[in-house]
C-alpha cells in the first residue's frame, strides 16, 4: 500500500473462489500496483467514473451482461480488450489513448469490478468470466418477470373482447394515450376506438381480429376524414355522449397534469392492430403519410400471458428512407424546449429499455452511462430470446417465404458456404441440432408470382 493509500494488486484477496465457479480461479504470480494518479490525465475522469462509489456498479453490471452474452452465444469468454473495446468504444479519450496505456486502464478497472464480483478472471489471466453479483442479479430479474407474470390469457374471440381488453390496459396502446370514445358512429361506419395525446393529437384505431385485407385502407381513411372534421367543442361532446360519458377537460387534466390544449385535433395519428398485417396494406398505409398525419400498424399477440403489440409498419421508418443522409440541425436552440405540433416518434427499442431498466439507475446518472447501457441492453436482445428475436419470427411467420429452423450445432456461415447442399434441418432443438437458422422456400417467390 503507497502513502495514498491505494494497493491494486492484480489478483490478489484471500477468497477461495474456486469453491464457487471451478472455471477460475484467483491466484495469480502477477501483481499490479496502481493508484489514481498513474492513470494518464486523459483517461483519469473516465477511471473515476468507472470506479467510483455512485457509477462503477452500473458499468460492472454492463460488463458483467456483456460477459455473460458472450459465453451464452460463443460458448467462449471475452478478453480484456475485447470487453473494453465494447464498453468504450464510442469514449474519445479511451479510443485515442496509447496503446499500453489503454492495456494497464483495463486490468486496474476489471481488478476493481472483480472485487465487487461483478467479473471473475480465467486461469490464463487473459479472458473473463461473469462474477457471483452479476449471476445474482440475473436471477433476481428472471425472478421479477416471473412473477409479473399474470394469468393465461385465452385468445379473442370477438373484436369487442380485443376492444375490452384494450380499455381496460389502455398502457398497452402508449403511455401518453387516453381513451376518450369507444364504438364511435361515423358518417362512414363504426370507429373502434377514439383516444387523445397530451399535445392534443387525436388517434383513430381499428381493430382486426384476424388478417387484414387492403380495404381496411379506405375504411380507415373515411374514418379520418371523419375525424379531421371535428373541432374541440365536437370531441368534448363525443367523449362525453359516448359509451365512457367522461368530462374530457377534467379527465384529461387529471390524466396529464395539465388542461386540455385550446387547439387539438391539428394532427392526427391512424392506427391498425390486427393478428396480422398483409404487406398491401402495410404499403398503402405509408402512401397516406404526410407531416400532419403518421400511421402506425401493430400485430397483438397473446404471449407469457399478456397482450402485446408488435410494430408492423412505423411511422416515418420507410426502408429506402432511413438511408438518407442525415440533415444538420438549422436550430440549436435544445429540443425538449422547441414547441411541436405533433409527438415525436418513440422507437420501441428505446421505450422498452428504458421502461424496464431505468429502475436499477441511481438517482442521477450521466448520459454517457445510460448510452452504454443501453447499448449492452440492445446487444442481449440479439439472442432468439430478446427482444429482436422474438419480432423477427413474429414476422417471418407472417409468410412463408421463410421458416425458422435448426441445423447442426456450431453450425457458421463458413461452413454453411462450404457445403454443397444445403445442410439438414430440423424444427425443433434436437440432439445435435441446437443452431437456429432461417431457411427460404425456393418455391415461395414463383407462387406469389403465378398467383399474381
């Protein structure tokens, strides 16, 4: 220990931790000894942050994820380098760093995480293995999901039991909606459902209860020239005729925290949820767009007891669009004060992180954290249990164009390319078949196209 009272010996405590994970160990002939003022002056903000009282768990916790992502997918565990390549690769003091310098940041801060046991070192000193803390906490969110779990829910049977269900878990259409009509009579037909946002955008929804076909495009579309009549007088009277009866200015203050806007219905929002969206209809709902009116499409699935709503079609998400370059900012005035007419579109990545991960962040954290942690978050949806997976064959099984499969178990695209045929399949784990894979129907385009 030097007169400042640090010692960093590189693995050294008198913990027996092979008891624990027989896969490391802790004893090691190196030692490293090292205090703050070791670290470069570039690099020092960045060391505190990373092992001090308030952040260092949340990046050993990302760290801890990141190791444990690895191991599930390759069955082998990161370096040093590798993990921090991860964690700091978007840090500009990190990424510009020498080299050795970079090399002895690593070890000092994985010595610190390792003694929280949020990492534990190999036997060659060189990878890494997920620590007892991090293994815990794993746990403990497997075991808060299970027990969020709520009773099975059956499959609708009726528009109405959708339209119900819906009504009575209004958090499942968006946070910021409220409900205002239910049943509503049109001049063109029955609209399923009427609700507003706090900026006073009114959304249309229809429901489905199976597949839909392109004529709910002009169904909804009568719907909302319908909807784009109405003024403020007209909605209050809706809300307050309807099958709620509410008094909208006072249920909307209560909802919202503040009065019903003087100028609403500028902008609206169509929306369809159905079991399953054709791709006509997917097109002609982007063909309607423009800057006061977004469309957005879901499929509701009935999954781990709950209804949930995959995005099909979002707004402002046209494929050939999202490679346009991106235009400088004409105003730099900070965006949460410029006044819009119209709610930006949330991601659904983003909204789910941070609904269920901000709960673990301290009472005030840097952007820099949260954006390193969302990125571990995103990362661990790849696995076919996240969150991509499960979007991804919720959308292949929307055709049969591909079909979700199981190949050889350390199966890669090396090998695939390798083969002269492709390789056997099954539709279930299996002995020996344990790689998921995706395989195209060779038949499928020259269907659609004798169909068509």
């Amino acid at each position: 220990m030097n007169e400042a009272g640090f010692w960093y010996p590189f693995r050294a405590d008198h913990v027996d931790e092979t008891a624990q994970l027989p896969a490391v160990i802790s004893r090691t002939q190196d030692t490293i000894r090292a205090e703050p003022r070791q670290i470069g002056s570039v690099l020092r903000p960045l060391f505190l942050e990373l092992t001090g009282e308030e952040t260092s768990d949340e990046w050993a916790r990302g760290a801890g994820l990141y190791i444990r992502h690895v191991r599930k997918t390759t069955k082998a565990r990161p370096s040093f380098s590798r993990l921090f390549n991860k964690l700091l690769s978007q840090n500009e003091a990190w990424a510009t760093a020498p080299r050795k310098e970079k090399y002895f940041f690593n070890q000092i801060v994985a010595i610190h995480w390792r003694r929280k046991g949020w990492i534990w070192f190999t036997r060659d000193s060189f990878s890494l293995a997920e620590g007892p803390a991090s293994r815990a906490f794993a746990r403990g969110q497997r075991a808060k999901a299970r027990a969020s779990r709520s009773t099975p829910l059956p499959a609708f049977r009726l528009e109405t039991e959708l339209e119900d269900h819906l009504q009575a878990n209004p958090w499942i259409l968006g946070p910021d909606l409220l409900i205002i009509g239910k049943q509503v009579a049109t001049s063109f037909g029955i609209l399923d459902l009427l609700a507003i946002a706090p900026t006073g955008v009114i959304h249309s929804i229809e429901l489905k209860l199976g597949r839909t076909t392109p004529a709910i495009v002009g169904q909804v579309t009568d719907y909302l020239y319908w909807v784009q009549q109405l003024n403020r007088d007209e909605i209050i009277r809706i809300a307050a005729r309807g099958l709620f009866g509410i008094d909208l200015t006072a249920v909307f203050h209560e909802r919202f925290g503040h009065p019903l806007p003087e100028v609403v219905n500028q902008t609206q929002v169509l929306t369809i949820i159905a079991a399953a969206i054709d791709l006509r209809t997917q097109r002609g709902m982007m063909a309607i767009r423009h800057p006061g009116l977004a469309t957005t499409m879901f499929r509701y699935v009935i999954q781990s007891g709950a209804v949930s709503l995959i995005p099909s079609c979002r707004d402002g998400q046209d494929p050939e669009a999202s490679h346009a370059a991106p235009r400088p900012q004409a105003v730099t005035t900070p965006v949460s004060y410029l006044a819009t007419s119209f709610r930006v579109p949330v991601d659904d990545n983003v909204r789910e992180f941070w609904l269920t991960q901000t709960q673990h962040f301290p009472p005030i954290v840097l952007f820099g954290v949260i954006y390193a942690e969302y990125r571990q978050w995103v990362r661990a949806q790849a696995t076919k249990e996240g969150l991509f997976g499960r979007q991804l064959v919720t959308i292949v099984a929307e055709s049969e164009e591909w079909v979700h499969v199981f190949i050889p178990t350390g199966s890669t695209m090396k090998s695939l390319a390798s083969l002269k045929s492709l390789p056997s399949t099954r539709s279930h784990p299996a002995d020996g078949y344990h790689t998921g894979a995706y395989l195209r129907d060779p038949d499928y385009r020259k269907s659609e196209t004798e169909s068509s």
